[in-house]
C-alpha cells in the first residue's frame, strides 16, 4: 500500500521502482483504459502481469499434462508423488 506525503513515497512491503519506455499512443490507450476503469497505470500494468504469468503457468502445466496423459491440480506435492511412485516401482 502505497503512503504518500508531500516529499516522500513509502510502501508497506518490498517494492521496485522500474522506468519502461512506451509509445505516446500505447500510453493513451492506457490512460483512457485505465479512467474508464477507475484503475491506475500501476495498478492495471501489475494486474495484466500477474495474469500473463498465471496464464503462461496455466498453458505449461497444460502442456504437461498432455505429456504425461492426466491432468494434475496446481497445489500437489510433486516430490512427493515421485518418491511414491519410485517406492512403488521398487518394490515390484
């Protein structure tokens, strides 16, 4: 959460500033994005990163699974899986 005062920025958590380079139209379409919205910049940029990288999760886990011919919830123990299934494979 962001606090501000008249000559300092302070956040409650670990937080990096970046400075990106965008197009004047990019940066407009945002801005009229983000108004229609009730957003800010920031918060609409860091919104459409946290998707993106859930998205690219989801597509790989995905993707797995085709290899694998099951599907997997996102939250199980994989080590654990293996382990049982190396215990039972040598035990046969």
């Amino acid at each position: 959460m962001l606090n501000r005062s008249a000559n300092t920025a302070t956040y409650d958590q670990d937080v990096t500033k970046i400075e990106i380079n965008l197009s004047g139209r990019l940066l407009g379409q945002i801005d009229e994005y983000v108004k229609r919205t009730g957003e800010t910049r920031e918060g609409f940029l860091r919104r459409l990163a946290v998707t993106e990288i859930a998205v690219e999760g989801a597509i790989q886990r995905e993707e797995w699974d085709k290899v694998i011919g099951r599907s997997l919830p996102a939250d199980v123990d994989y080590v654990q899986m293996i382990r049982e299934d190396r215990d039972r494979d040598s035990r046969h």
